[in-house]
C-alpha cells in the first residue's frame, strides 16, 4: 500500500474539540504556573470505562506515569499497566513532578486522592498526567484548589473538552484539538456513528520511544481494555513514534485512550472488521495530533514531512523516514529553505530501527523484532531517490546528482509544510515521519527555561 493509499483509507479529520458521550471535562487556572495561565484540565467518565496507556520507557519516568501504571494493574493485573479501567484523568501543566524522589511520588498520591473525593470515584481509578519542570514539587494547595474548582465546572459539551485542551499546554503556542467518527455495528443489525476525539500537547522535549507527549483519546465507542491497547500500540508506533522535535524523550510521556460505551454500539471484537474501522479512526486522530505538535515545534516555522517509499518493508521506511527529519543539519537547512539533499543522504544512510517494542507493534513478530532492532535501514546508493518539495534532487540510478532550478526550490521550500521524498527503489515498504525546522527561536527558548 501506498502512501496515499494508507491516507485515503483513514477517516476525515477535523480540528475542533468534538465531546464523545460519556464524558465530562474542563480547565481551568490553578497558579501552578507563574503566568497565570490554565493549569487544571479534568476529564470525568459518567462510570468505571475500559482505558488503555503508552508510556515513556525514559529512566526517570514521573510521578504521574508511574502511578498511572500502578492503577491501571490495580483494576486488571492481566494489563501489566497497560490497560485497565478508569473513571477520571487529572492533568497538572507547569511542573512535571519528575525526578523529584518519594516526596513527589507522595504529592501524586495526594492529588489522586484529592480528585477522587470531589468526583466520587476510587483513588485507583484516576489516571495522571504532569508537564513542566523537571525536578519541582507541586505545590499540593493550589493543586487542591484547583481541582475543586475544576470538578465543579465539569461539562459534557464541545467547550468543556476545549478548555481541558487548553489547560494540558506548556510551551505550545496553540491549542491542539482533533475528531473524527466512525461507524461501527449496532443493535439488531443497525449501524452507530461514534466519536473519536483528542486532545494533545507537546512542542519540545519530543522524540518518542514506545509512547508520546501527553495526549488524551476519548471515544463513545464501546471495547474492553485490552482491545483498546490492540488498537492503541500499534497506533503510536505509527503515528507518534514517527514524530520528533529536538531528539530529547520526555519523562512524562504518556497518551490514554478510554471508551465509554456511551455510542450503543456493539463491543469491538478483536480481529473484526469493527477493530479495523475502529484503530483507522484513532489512527486518523492520533496522527493530525502528531502534525499538529510538530508544525508547532518550540521555534519552528515550517513542518517537516519525510515520505519514504521503495523501502524493503514498513518498519525500514519508518526508519528512513524518522532519521532524516530527526537530523539537525536538514532541519537547519530546511529552516535556511536550502535544498541540500546531501543532509538528506547521509541521513538517510545512517538510519536504524528502532526498538524491539515499538516494532513489534508496529506488526512484526516478536523473534523478527528483537532481531532487527537497531539493525540498519538498507540503502543503496544507486538506487536512491530523491526530491524535495516535488523536485527530483538525487537519482542514483540516473546518474546522481539532477540538474534542478535552486531558487525556484528555495522558493517552494518557504511553505508552511516542506515534503521530503525518497524512493528506496529496494521493495515495497513505506513509512512516513514528522519534525519541523531547527531555528535561532529554539535554541533561544531553550537557553533560558528555567530563568
């Protein structure tokens, strides 16, 4: 399959906070954050529903990841912290609550207990999400506060989910929001449209391994958890495994996806045509999330989109892919819109697959996968092609270097979105991945986080 076959067979996306029922949400400013902007972003299930997570596999992963792996296991030790149920996600944005010992791991405590008394639910059913500054404490009674006041402005409605949106940013400059429908089997052999919706945030700090900034997926669809994590993995080895910024994975990565039921469609079936209609739609959603983090990258002006085909199969064509917009001198020339296709080469020549974990996700078996991981992407030079911003730049079998109007590129290059395309001419295997530019504004932003 095609790039554009795989994109043509996904669901229509739009960029709008679409509420799935069952749920309820807000946000709201707690003064965590110095700049008095919303901090507090509470997302309420109306019952106990079926959750699935991917989390950073960082050595100093958060508070918040590890007790929401903790109380994952705790509702369905089958799940190993993977999947199991939820009532409620906490999300505190301005200090990341990592690396901060068992004070920290105490204060994440405090603040699952804190939710669960004012929404009624089971301490073990709140799941977390922390952003901000590694290595800080969170302030517990401004935590508390907020989340008082938060849980009294709970909606189900479109602008309850927005606001949580807004209150999950740090360092993003815009809200970033996506949803989509999709239908599934209903009662007596009807058909039910249900909703699947998103919330993300993440613009620095983004190289994922197994897992994504943090992002919240809800749906009205109905599945058990452990469905819901058959549908989720191999979603963020697509989609989020294939996005970077600056090549720095986060200690607080994490992406929920839970489903209320709340639709009346049947129970997804593992392996049915439900399941694939199902993971097309989160697919659909998890992947403008992921352009949307990229194209607002800490300092960036331009997304970055490498299209690779002709690769020996998928999991190398990602490899490609990732490998060439993780590059510092490519995303630096791309902000310069200089069409220096050698970066790209030499990118491209140095790839490696990644982890056995996220390629057995992705589809290979599990022997295939700790077998190739790390393993170099194959390249060969004479057969490699080339273009940037659809003009052919490199064509080993036409010799190599093409002829090509360098100010009518530079030109097509100062866009919004700079395309990268390279054909392996190896096979059939293909793969994308997402970055943005590298600018003056990043390492300038960067320099001064803390101060």
């Amino acid at each position: 399959m095609t790039i554009e076959a795989r994109l043509a067979s996904r669901p229509d996306v739009e960029r709008r906070a679409a509420m799935p029922a069952g749920f309820r949400a807000a946000g709201l400013a707690a003064g965590i954050k110095a700049s008095g902007r919303p901090d507090v972003a509470l997302i309420v299930a109306d019952r106990p529903v079926a959750a699935a997570a991917v989390f950073t596999p960082n050595a100093f992963a958060a508070a918040p990841v590890r007790l929401s792996r903790s109380n994952l296991a705790a509702g369905l030790p089958a799940g190993g912290g993977r999947f199991g149920t939820a009532a409620a996600v906490i999300s505190t944005s301005g200090c990341a609550n990592a690396a901060t010992g068992a004070a920290g791991d105490a204060d994440q405590v405090k603040v699952g207990s804190i939710v669960a008394a004012e929404v009624g639910i089971a301490p073990s059913e709140v799941l977390h999400l922390s952003t901000g500054l590694i290595g800080t404490r969170l302030p517990l009674d401004r935590v508390a506060a907020g989340v008082n006041a938060v849980a009294l402005a709970l909606e189900a409605s479109d602008a309850g989910l927005l606001a949580a949106a807004e209150s999950l940013r740090t360092t993003d400059s815009v809200v970033k929001v996506a949803t989509t429908t999709v239908e599934l089997p209903g009662p007596g052999g009807s058909t039910v449209s249900a909703r699947v919706s998103g919330i993300a945030k993440g613009v620095g700090m983004i190289h994922p391994r197994m897992a994504t900034m943090l992002a919240v997926l809800l749906t009205d669809a109905a599945a058990s958890s452990a469905a819901l994590s058959a549908v989720l993995r191999p979603v963020a080895a697509l989609t989020w495994d294939q996005l970077t910024v600056d090549g720095d994975t986060s200690t607080n990565d994490t992406v929920f996806l839970l489903a209320s039921g709340a639709s009346g469609a049947e129970a997804v079936e593992p392996g049915s045509p439900a399941e694939a209609a199902l993971r097309s739609a989160v697919e659909a959603v998890a992947r403008d999330l992921a352009r949307q983090q990229a194209a607002d990258g800490e300092g960036a002006t331009t997304l970055l989109t490498c299209a690779v085909v002709g690769a020996e199969d998928d999991a190398s064509a990602r490899a490609v892919a990732r490998a060439v917009v993780a590059s510092s001198l490519v995303k630096a020339a791309v902000h310069g819109r200089d069409p220096n296709w050698g970066r790209i080469a030499s990118a491209a020549g140095c790839a490696r697959l990644t982890d056995a974990a996220v390629l057995e996700a992705a589809g290979l078996a599990p022997i295939e996968a700790a077998a190739r991981a790390g393993s170099a992407a194959r390249i060969d030079p004479e057969r490699l092609r080339i273009s940037i911003a659809g003009q052919r730049m490199f064509d080993g079998a036409a010799g190599g270097p093409q002829v090509f109007d360098q100010a009518a590129v530079r030109a097509a290059m100062d866009a919004l979105e700079v395309v990268l395309e390279l054909d392996l001419g190896l096979g059939e295997g293909v793969g994308e991945a997402f970055g943005c530019d590298l600018s003056e504004t990043y390492v300038t932003e960067n320099s001064e986080y803390t101060t």
